[in-house]
C-alpha cells in the first residue's frame, strides 16, 4: 500500500506537462500558472470522486475553474468557500480587465467568480460567508481540501478543527501559502500534526506545497484546535526548522525565514525576531519584494508601534501585527 501511495504521489508532480487553456490563464488572481496546471492535472487525472473537493479560499476563480476544467459528467462539485468581499490589500489585481475600478472596499465580487468560472456551473458550488460560520456536514468526507484562506489566527483555528476532521487516510491538503510571510500557523500546524501527513510535492515556483494524509487526526487533537499564544520560542524554531527541511528552493525558503520573523512578532517575541532577521539579511544577498521586504516593513512599524501593540494586545485582546487593515496600511 505504501508502494501504491508513492506512485500515486509521483503522479502529482506531472503538472508541468500540463497544457494550461488559455482561459485559464487569463483568470486574474493571486494564483500562478504552476498552480493552476496542478488543479487542471487533480482534476483531470487524480481526482477519484469517492470524496469532496473542498476550496477555502477561492477569490475570482483560477483554482476553481481549472480543478472543474477537468471533472468529468457526475463528478462531485467543488465546494468554494470566500467571504466574496472587496478589500484593499487586493490592490490593482483586475487591472486591465472588464472589472477594473468596479470595486470598492466591502462590495461583493461574487459577480466576477462567476464570470470567470462561467461554463462550469454544473461543477461548482460557491458559498459566500465568513468560514467561521461554515459548518461542513460529517458526512461528506474531503478528498482534496485546497486552503488559501489561512488569513489569521482565528481562521487558522476554524479551518483545522471544522475541515480536518473529515479528511480520510489518502486525502490531499494542497496549502497555499506556505512560502509566504504572512501565514505563520501553517508552519505551526504542519509541524504539530506532522505524524499525519507526508509531503508529495512543492509545487515549483509557487507558495504551495501538496500534503497526503497518512494517519487519521484524533478527534481530541482537533478539538483542542490551534492558539498561536500556545508556541513558546523553542517550538517555533523547530516547527520553522522542520518546515524549511521540506523546501529546497529559493526564493521559497527565504520566504519560509520570513515568515518565522512574522511568526515572532505575531507573538510579540521582538528581541527574537530582531535577532531572527538580523541573521536572515546577514545569510542572503538579496531581498524578496513582497516578502522578506514587506516583513522588513512590519518589523520597522512593530519597533514604533511597541507600546500601542501591547497595550491593544492587554486592553482589547487584538493582536495588531495579525490584523489585516494594520498590515495592509503598512504595505500598501
């Protein structure tokens, strides 16, 4: 069986054989073309239809649509969660399309996910809403779970104890996001739940890595869910240090490193993450834009802002460093 599982997982890997349509190419989006050639290869080729497909995560389609790209007559539809609400962190991702300056912070763009995954409506099943407020039937057990929607702290928790619970022995997690610097808890939860999963691929090029479940988690495990106040320096260093074992590339593994900063100031370690990045810059000769160089931002920002941090942090239970709105006005 162990055999069968590394063929199978060999097969993954083919998605740079994949011819991407044009298309879906086009779809605008956060999302890379290697990416989308893996979802059209899951849909086409690995997809067994024996579980769900479940997106968190989908913004204006270009996971979605290529997955469905190749779903054949009868096959399951893809459950896609999003809050399918505007913000500014999204910046000027629809220039050039029919949907530029449309938007405004809070407006729905729900009308632009069906747009682009237009022609695959019998494939798709899109919910709007918070995720937090998503409460997926236990009957319907997770195939493939595709998380692009670990944005925080509080969703990081949702997602694991909501979603992973129905994941069976041979599921996939493909986590988007794990060579970026702003979703630290991915690196947590990996490292806490490593007896549970194996690696299959690093999708190259890209922030995203394809897990395999090979050990169902313990109910009392999910439901102890994730608190990042619960990640001492020690465990954080070796859940990083487990993580950066998994990627060999760059700039993947700079991004993980910046991460690790983020991850310690989210935790308000400062002197340690000080130390952290002063360690990263002293071992790399370059800097990669809208990562490390946005973590060197929000480093500078957290120094200034110390006091402000911990005092919301005491008074209002609001971590500032984690907080979209407060990150987005330092990057943006």
């Amino acid at each position: 069986m162990c055999r069968i599982g590394i063929r199978l997982d060999a097969a993954h890997r083919q998605y740079s054989l994949i011819k991407l349509d044009d298309h879906l190419a086009a779809i605008p989006g956060f999302t890379i073309p290697n990416e989308r050639k893996y979802m059209k290869l899951f849909g086409s080729y690995l997809y067994s239809n024996k579980g769900f497909i479940c997106e968190l995560g989908c913004t204006f389609g270009s996971f979605t649509a290529s997955l469905a790209s190749g779903l054949s007559k009868g096959s399951k539809k893809i459950h896609c969660h999003d809050l399918f609400t505007w913000h500014k962190s999204f910046g000027d991702v629809l220039e050039g399309t029919e949907f530029a300056e449309t938007l405004r912070y809070g407006d729905s763009f729900l009308p632009v996910f069906r747009h682009y995954t237009s022609g695959y409506e019998s494939f798709i099943e899109p919910i709007a809403g918070d995720i937090g407020d998503v409460h997926w039937d236990e009957s319907k057990k997770i195939e493939l779970l595709v998380v692009d929607a670990m944005k925080n702290e509080f969703l990081a928790d949702v997602i694991l104890r909501r979603f992973y619970g129905q994941l069976e022995v041979g599921s996939y997690v493909f986590q988007q996001d794990f060579c970026h610097y702003h979703e630290p808890w991915i690196h947590l939860i990996h490292y806490q739940f490593k007896d549970c999963f194996t690696l299959v691929c690093h999708v190259e090029d890209t922030p995203s890595l394809v897990f395999r479940m090979t050990r169902k988690i313990e109910p009392e495990r999910l439901r102890a869910g994730f608190d990042l106040q619960n990640f001492d320096e020690q465990r954080i260093r070796e859940s990083f240090d487990y993580s950066i074992s998994l990627v060999s590339e760059e700039p993947a593994r700079q991004n993980i490193l910046a991460a690790k900063v983020f991850c310690l100031l989210a935790r308000h370690f400062f002197e340690e993450a000080e130390r952290t990045l002063d360690q990263l810059l002293e071992e790399y000769d370059f800097i990669e834009p809208g990562n490390l160089e946005f973590v060197i931002q929000v480093h500078q920002k957290a120094k200034e802002d110390k006091q402000l941090i911990l005092d919301t942090m005491r008074n209002e239970g609001k971590n500032l460093i984690t907080d979209l709105d407060y990150i987005t006005d330092i990057n943006y």
